[in-house]
C-alpha cells in the first residue's frame, strides 16, 4: 500500500525512566518536549509529593503515568504514541519493544538516553518515524551527543525516505526506499525523473540543457543537511535527471515522482505528490464507501494514483453530507465546500441543469467547478483532467494544480467526448 509518513503531531509522544536519576532527566525533557511521562509507581508517588509540596518547577510537571511492569505499559503504549524516549539501558528497551516492532512503515521512532544524558541513541524508524531528529532534539536538552547509526547518514548521503516525507510525498511502494538508498552507498548513480523538482535535489545545480538526449547527464545536487534531507557537495556522480518517465531506465534504481499510477521497474521507488483535486456531487445520503469507490474508478480509469488527491471538494448545500466526509478521510483528503456563487462563476465544459436549478444560479457545474476552484487554491492556475462523469448517484471530476507540481508530459485531460451525467430512476441528474 502507498506509504504516507505520519507525523508526530497526531499522537503525543512518551517518556519513560527507571531510576530517581533518570525520572529528573526525564521529566526536564517531557516538559520541553511535551508528552506522557511514564514512571514507575514508587516514583510517581515521589513527583506527586513533591508538586502537592511546593518543589520549585512543579507547576511544570507533565502529565505523568505510575506503571508496575515497564513490558507490560510498552505493550500498551507502543501504538499510543509517535515517539518514545527512555531514559534506561539500552538493552532493557530492546527486549520490551522487540515483540511490538513490524515495519519501518508502521513503527513509532524510538530514542534511549542513559540517565546522565550523555548519549542519545537513535533506536528505531530515524527516518519516517522521525527517530534521528528526536535524538538531535533530546541531545540538545541533554548537552549530550546524538547517536546515529543510518547508513545515509553516516555517510553523508540523502536518504529519499526522509526526502519524500519532508516534500509531503507518498512512497507507492516503501520496499523500493532500500534499492535507491542501497545504490547511493555503493556509489551507483540513481535516475530521477522530478520536473518540479519537489524533492529539491537539483535546484541549486547548474543543469546541462534538456533538448533532445542531452538532458540525461549527471548535475550537482545540493548540500546534505545532518539528518539525511539533502545531498552532500561532493554528490554529482549520485544523480541523473531526465525530463520524462520514459528517459528512465527499466532496470537502473530511479525515483519517479507523479500522479500517475505508474507500473513500477523493479528498482523504482514511485512518489506521489497531492496534486490532484477532486470535485463531487452526490444524491442525498449515498454511502461514503460508495463515493470513495467511485472516485477510485474514475482515477484508476485516468490511470492516476489516489495517493495524490490532496482534496475532496463540494458545494457548500452537500456540507452536512456524512458520505462526503467518509470518503475524504478515507482517501487521507482535505474536505472543500464552496457557496453557490463561486461555482457559478467558474465556466466549465459540461454544466448541470439540474445542478443549476437547485443552486438557484444560471449556469453551474458542480463536480468540475469545485474541482477547479479546490485546485486554484494550490496555485495561480488549474487544469480541469479528467471530465465530469456520473454513476451510482455519485459525480467525479478531477482537477490538476500545474503551480504545485509539472505534469510527466502525458498529463492532460483525456480527449474524450463530452460526458453528460447520467439520468435517476426519478429523471433527475446529480451534479
């Protein structure tokens, strides 16, 4: 399944400790950091004395947690939270969260600190999971030293997991990370195909000229930041960027980034930006599972990736439509609803009597005009993709934001016949 990272913000993070020395240590960092503060019983019974008694910063003190078996609390708060700092033994940590861990899809970042705060240790996910830049953050609290282990980073090299994940990109397939990773450690050139430059590998590189084969060479790539989200200066061998998915090699490690659900070559790692807006109308309580499954049609028809809808949008009479909102969080969407007026002021190829009649406006298309004006939002211009077209009580239209993302070339609407919504049981149309 496509992998977007998850950020840290969406569930509060945790802090842990075993001994006195450590429940200082980390008490300072769960009240700079924020979050739990997990602490055996005999010394949460100590912190809530000390903050009934008046102890200088008390009024501080986070929100703390007694627990009796720190395995057992570990079983239940893996999933709770998105990150978790121990102030313990590594080993200790190791063995209570090796029976939780599956993937580095899935899986929360883990940093231990002894209790001295001499070393912070990036244990698990420094990547998607965010696990490097906590270490950083909790050696910074601490005056300690950051421990990381990545190879990336260790070496100086961009890691394109994190690289995707800063530019809000969605990995198709998360397997493919350690072919193009892999290959920047043996020193094999990886192949981009970025138009927009969204992973910002080749902005501030003198590219050769792109006319004809010529512009598939190598180019300078910018420096690499400490935790693995740019390329070091010495990196020009480590890249070559076409212009089209078509200049890329089958069987070269690659990275694609589009909106396109492209068949991927076995070294390929497919990123998806959220580009694409889709404009719906709905009859009056249509499911939102089926919403959702005729959006994926009308995508998979285009041959587009639901990974890149960056919004579902309306108009503002189909707000209290409960189908409407499952379906945008089904999709992982942002939810657009616009008054009668902005839609009718939006010329679209194929309007809706019906649509018009109910809104009370001349001339209006909902599906396409919402569209649109979700993607106007994204940037100074918009391209209605994909047509308006209605089935199931459901009408789809998709819109493209050029200013957000460039297209691979092949990215245009279809030159289909006009589509016309068709007629209900009752002879009336959706929007």
């Amino acid at each position: 399944m496509p992998h977007t990272p998850s950020h840290a913000s969406e569930r509060p993070m945790a802090v842990y400790a075993l001994t006195p020395g450590g429940a200082a240590l980390a008490r300072r960092i769960a009240e700079i950091l924020g979050g739990t503060l997990y602490l055996p019983e005999r010394l949460c019974a100590a912190t809530t004395d000390g903050a009934a008694s008046g102890m200088p910063g008390a009024a501080a003190i986070p929100t703390t947690q007694p627990f009796a078996s720190l395995a057992n609390l570990v079983a239940r708060t893996f999933r709770l939270h998105s990150g978790h700092v121990f102030v313990a033994a590594t080993g200790i940590v190791v063995r209570c969260i090796a029976p939780h861990v599956a993937s580095k899809a899935q899986d929360p970042c883990v940093v231990v600190c002894d209790q001295r705060g001499a070393f912070a240790i990036s244990l698990l996910s420094g990547h998607l999971g965010g696990g490097n830049d906590l270490a950083q953050q909790v050696a910074a609290i601490t005056g300690g030293v950051p421990v990381i282990t990545t190879a990336t980073d260790t070496e100086g090299l961009p890691s394109f997991d994190l690289l995707a994940a800063r530019a809000g990109l969605t990995m198709a397939d998360i397997a493919m990370v350690r072919h193009v990773n892999g290959a920047l450690l043996a020193g094999e050139p990886v192949w981009i195909c970025d138009p927009a430059d969204t992973l910002g590998l080749r902005a501030t590189g003198a590219l050769a000229g792109e006319a004809g084969t010529d512009h598939i060479g190598t180019h300078e790539a910018p420096k690499a930041s400490s935790d693995g989200a740019g390329a070091p200066p010495h990196s020009a061998h480590l890249f070559r960027f076409v212009a089209a998915p078509a200049d890329l090699p089958p069987d070269a490690p690659s990275v694609l980034v589009t909106p396109h659900d492209h068949l991927t070559s076995p070294r390929r790692l497919v990123l998806h930006p959220r580009v694409l807006h889709v404009g719906a109308g709905c009859k009056r309580g249509v499911d939102g599972d089926v919403i959702e499954a005729r959006i994926r049609e009308v995508l998979a028809a285009a041959h587009l990736a639901p990974a890149s809808i960056a919004a579902l949008a309306s108009v503002s009479i189909k707000a209290d439509e409960p189908g409407l909102r499952q379906a945008a969080a089904a999709l992982g969407a942002e939810l657009h609803f616009f008054g009668a007026a902005s839609p009718a002021a939006v010329p679209v190829p194929h309007p809706s009597p019906k649509a018009a009649e109910v809104l009370g406006v001349t001339e209006v298309g909902v599906a396409e005009a919402a569209a649109l004006l979700s993607a106007r939002q994204a940037g100074d211009a918009a391209v209605l993709l994909v047509p308006k077209s209605a089935a199931r009580g459901v009408t789809v239209a998709v819109a493209f934001a050029p200013a957000a993302a460039a297209p691979d070339g092949d990215l245009r609407a279809p030159a289909a016949s006009p589509q016309t919504a068709p007629t209900s049981p009752t002879g009336e149309t959706t929007p």
